[in-house]
C-alpha cells in the first residue's frame, strides 16, 4: 500500500536510465513482432510478456540471464520501422502515465541493425523520427537519446556508433554510454579517446559500471573516461575512497532500484538501504531510475514509492533526487550552452 507523499500531487519528473528494448509495452512489442514477421517461440500473447518481462525476484538469478532478455526485444526492433514506433510509444506513455517531462532513452543501434542488415543511418534517424513525433504531440516533454557502445565490441565498431552520435548531435542525439554484457578482455581505458571526442563534440556521457562485478571496474571509469554520470554506480558505496573521488568529480549515479533487486545485483531492500544511506552520508549525488520500466513492470513512480514505503526515503528526498535528475540531464545542459 503506497504512503501518501508529493507524488500525489504528480509532479513533474525525469527520467535519466531507460534502456529502449526494456521501455515498450509488451502488447507494442508483440504487435511489432508480427508486423515485421519475426518467428516468435510461442504464439501466445501471455507466454510472450513472460518471456520480455521480469516480473518477479524468481525470474533471473544474474545480471547475465537480465541481459539474455534483451536479445529478443532487440530482435524485435531490429528495423527502422520498429525502432520509430519504438521510440514513439515509449515517450508518450511515459508522459501519460508519470508526467516524465524530462527523457533520455538509450540503445546501442548496432543492436538494431541484424548484423550489418538494416543500415545504420536508417536504424538512427528512425528512432530520431519516433522522438519527433512524440515530441510534437506532446510538447511539454523534453527527449533526448544516447547511443550505447557495447564491451564485446571491438574498439573499431564501438568508434563507428561515438561518429555516428557526433553525426545526430543536432537531431536529437544528445549522450553516448557504454554497457553489455561482462567482457574480461574490455578496457574502459582503452575507449579514452572516444570519450574525450564526444565530450569535445558536446555530447553527455554516462558509463555502465559498478552494478557488480570488480570495483576495479568502476575505478578505471571513473580515472580515465571521467563521465558526468554512471549508470547504477552502487559499488562505490563499498569503497569510501572511490566515494571521495566521484563527489569530486561531480559525478552523478543512475540508481535503478527495482532492476538491482531483480537482478540480485543488491541482494535485498536492507541492502540497497544500506547503499543509499550511505551514498546520502557522503554527498554522493544519485538519481532514481527504472533502467526499463516496461520489463521490469516498473516505473519512475514506482521506484521512488518503494523507497518511501520501506522508509529508504523521505518526502524531501523525493524532491530532492527529482531535482537532482533534472539538473544532471544532457537536456538541461543543452539548454545553458
């Protein structure tokens, strides 16, 4: 039973960590499956969101079986078409269902492009088309993308998508990101250049990391490719020093609370107290996130209702991380340059 609190006076939010193949509503999803003919593994509409969602902490037991799920959300957008409508659906209904007026949506197009099938321009600008029209039916909403290297990409592929976001800067692209599967033979060291160029191309980054795994990660991030922001981030809290160094750097988390527990990167809601808490008691700033609202059957209301509930949260921290997330988007420096 959720606590009376400011949502209910449904503020204005932001969204600043949603991942496109995790954002569509399954009945979108199932309708554009059959429209582009893909050969689903059941022809039975329920059995469907079973297989796209994550609906309870029995459903993946790593972050490894999280991402399998992907696979078959990005087969599904896996085209022009597909991607728009993608898009499209996923800022209107966030408007519509939690007044999410500021959004940054991410996906990595190469993902979307079967192999060298579908060809990349026609993968980007269609989603670019997707945010226009949402954005014209609902002009209250700011959007923005960010194109998403990946770590089992080799350094050549992953320098084609940070060309192809200075490309779009001016289209809609506003972030570039890292993230994919675990990879022990990535380097975040070794991408330095590529981030230094989309950061003097005027692009934001946020980089994957600290969700688990080694802490080392996170620190060769944090040295080397010096984002604005990190998604998830929550190792940090294990490691005051790092802590030390990411306030210093102004570096702002995407926490994703739900996606932590579901994906047992937190093992518990004791544990994820234990993190905010302490993040909180070292003015690490943080924001609250679904990483995919529609896979995860969550959303920005829902994330910031179970921290009220379980007393993680206040009323005043509420206000405090929406305001936080509004500052902290690429949209809202766009709008100072």
């Amino acid at each position: 039973m959720s606590v009376a609190s400011i949502l209910d006076e449904r503020p204005e939010l932001t969204e600043l960590h949603a991942h496109v193949g995790g954002a569509v509503d399954p009945a979108i999803m199932w309708s554009i499956a059959h429209q582009q003919g893909i050969r689903l593994p059941t022809k039975d509409y329920w059995q469907f969101v079973e297989l796209i969602t994550v609906t309870h902490p029995d459903k993946v037991n790593n972050l490894a079986e999280y991402d399998l799920i992907f696979r078959w959300t990005e087969l599904i957008q896996s085209s022009p078409l597909a991607i728009e409508r993608s898009v499209y659906e996923i800022i209107g209904g966030a408007y519509r269902k939690c007044n999410i007026t500021t959004l940054e949506l991410r996906f990595n197009p190469m993902k979307r492009n079967r192999e060298g099938e579908q060809d990349l321009d026609h993968i980007i600008t269609a989603a670019i088309r997707g945010q226009d029209r949402a954005l014209l039916e609902y002009p209250q909403i700011r959007s923005g993308l960010i194109l998403m290297m990946d770590r089992t990409f080799p350094l050549e592929l992953n320098a084609i998508i940070v060309e192809k976001a200075l490309r779009y800067r001016s289209r809609g692209v506003i972030g570039i990101d890292i993230a994919g599967p675990p990879n022990p033979d990535f380097s975040y060291r070794e991408h330095q250049h590529l981030v230094e160029r989309a950061r003097e191309g005027g692009l934001g980054v946020t980089i994957h990391t600290g969700e688990e795994g080694r802490i080392e990660d996170m620190w060769e991030v944090v040295e080397y490719l010096r984002p604005d922001r990190i998604g998830h981030g929550i190792l940090s809290a294990y490691d005051e020093r790092l802590m030390a160094t990411v306030r210093a750097q102004g570096i702002v988390l995407e926490i994703c609370p739900i996606s932590n527990l579901r994906t047992h990167a937190v093992r518990d809601i004791e544990e994820l107290r234990t993190i905010i808490h302490t993040l909180r008691a070292h003015d690490v700033k943080f924001t609250i996130n679904t990483d995919g609202p529609q896979m995860l059957q969550t959303s920005v209301v829902k994330e910031y209702q179970l921290l009220l509930e379980h007393g993680i949260f206040s009323d005043d921290d509420v206000r405090a991380a929406i305001a936080t997330a509004y500052e902290a988007s690429f949209l809202t420096r766009l709008c100072h340059i």
